[in-house]
C-alpha cells in the first residue's frame, strides 16, 4: 500500500564542513601592467669640501722639439700672447745624455760690477722680453748645451 505523501517538514540543521579538495594547477601569468609615473626627487645633500688646488698647468702652447744652439748665441724661441707661462727647459749633449746641468747658467764675477769680465759662463737660460718673445741663451763657454728643448704651458689662475 502506498502512502499518501505528507506535508513538507522544517529544515534540519547545516551539517559539518567537508575536506577541502587538492589545489588544481597554476594559470598562466598575465601581462605585465603599465609603468607608474616617476616620484619626486629625493633631498639634495651638502656641498662637499673644497679640494686642494691643482698643479695650476693649463693647456700645452709651445714645444720647441730638440734645437741645436751654438755657444754664447741666443735663439728666438717662440712669441707668446701672454707671459702668465711655465717654462721647462732641458738640454742634453749627446743622444741619451738629457740634463739640467748649470740651468740658468752658472756665472762667476769678481763683483757684481764686473759682468764685463765673467768667467766660466757654463750653461743655458731662458727669458721674455718686453715684446713677449721667449729667447734661450747658450753661455759661450758651455760643453753641456749642444741642443735644447723648450716646453711652454699657460698657467691656469
């Protein structure tokens, strides 16, 4: 015999939860998003200590090569537009033999009246004159100074 069917009864209570399942696979990455915008610049720090000064040799204006001089001549170097200069000036007397040797002459007077009569003028010297000319000077009894070598730099303030 069949039963006819009753009414519908309240709902019962929710049951526990259940186990979660495994993780499925990861996805693809996606794209990579738009660059934001640049952020202000950070806090500009001290100035830093004054360093000490350089050697004060600006740029390169004159070299002269090796010039051969004769004894107790003088030979016109160079002309400069302005005598705030180094001089450097080497001789030698044989291929390998590069010196200073009696640089700025080396003169002997019986008094400071008595240049006329000097004796033993060794050496070779440099010097501007009032029209800015760079001469050499090979004194006339020197051995040492067959050939000469002038190199200029402007001197930086």
């Amino acid at each position: 015999m069949i039963l006819p069917e009753g009414p519908e009864g309240p709902q019962g209570n929710q049951g526990l939860q259940g186990v979660q399942g495994i993780h499925g696979l990861a996805g693809d990455t996606g794209d990579t998003g738009a660059t934001g915008s640049q952020g202000i610049q950070g806090v500009k720090g001290d100035t830093g200590e004054t360093g000490p000064p350089g050697l004060g040799l600006g740029e390169l204006i004159y070299d002269s090569g090796w010039l051969a001089i004769d004894r107790g001549t003088s030979k016109l170097i160079c002309t400069l537009d302005d005598t705030n200069v180094f001089v450097y000036m080497v001789g030698r007397f044989s291929y390998y033999a590069v010196h200073q040797r009696w640089y700025g002459s080396d003169l002997s007077y019986n008094s400071y009246d008595d240049y006329e009569h000097a004796y033993n003028l060794n050496g070779a010297l440099w010097g501007i004159n009032y029209d800015n000319e760079l001469w050499v000077r090979r004194q006339p009894d020197d051995s040492a100074y067959k050939e000469i070598r002038v190199i200029v730099w402007q001197l930086t303030s």
